[in-house]
C-alpha cells in the first residue's frame, strides 16, 4: 500500500510539466514523507504555494505545509492515510494546477 500511494504521488509531480517538482533524486526519495515545490518561470512560487495550503485546508486536509526551514510542501504518506484519501489529494492537486497556470 505504501508504494502504489507514493508511487501515485510522484506519478502525479512528473506528468505535471514541472509544475509541481520534487527536487529529491529518485534513488533517496521516501514513500513517507515527499517535500514539493509549486514552481512557475523556473522559480518556487510562494504565493502559489500559500493558496494551495489555503485551498487544501478548505477541502479538508491538512498538515500538508513544508518544514519552516526549507518551505513549500509536503506530503505525508503515513500508515493511517488510505489511498482513496490519497488519491483525493491528488485530484485536487491536479484541479489546482489545472487552476492555476
């Protein structure tokens, strides 16, 4: 279960035209824990980022903002999270990009 959710998620960042990116290389890459950045002209968009929590938090997930230090977001893939909330997360990332680009 832990593989197709995170395998969904990346799946979803690398058909998104770079729109979201997760700058971690393949072979480090975690099934828990997946940090990503909104980025538009080639640079991280906070402002984009901050409406997407916002916007989350209005669809009820949570929890999903990037550790202080580096920002952006993360997704957390832990044991209670189902994949059909999984997969919840991922329509709305992609209705949010279709959104907003």
């Amino acid at each position: 279960l832990s593989n197709k959710k995170s395998s969904a998620v990346y799946e979803t960042l690398e058909q998104s035209n770079g729109f979201y990116v997760n700058s971690i290389d393949k072979k480090y890459r975690s099934r828990t824990n997946i940090p990503l950045r909104i980025i538009t002209n080639g640079i991280p968009n906070e402002k984009l980022e901050t409406l997407f929590l916002k916007e989350a938090i209005q669809s009820n997930m949570i929890e999903l903002k990037g550790h202080r230090a580096v920002g952006g977001i993360r997704i957390s893939l832990y044991n209670g999270v189902t994949l059909e909330e999984t997969n919840q997360l991922l329509n709305f990332m992609r209705t949010f990009q279709t959104n907003n680009s």
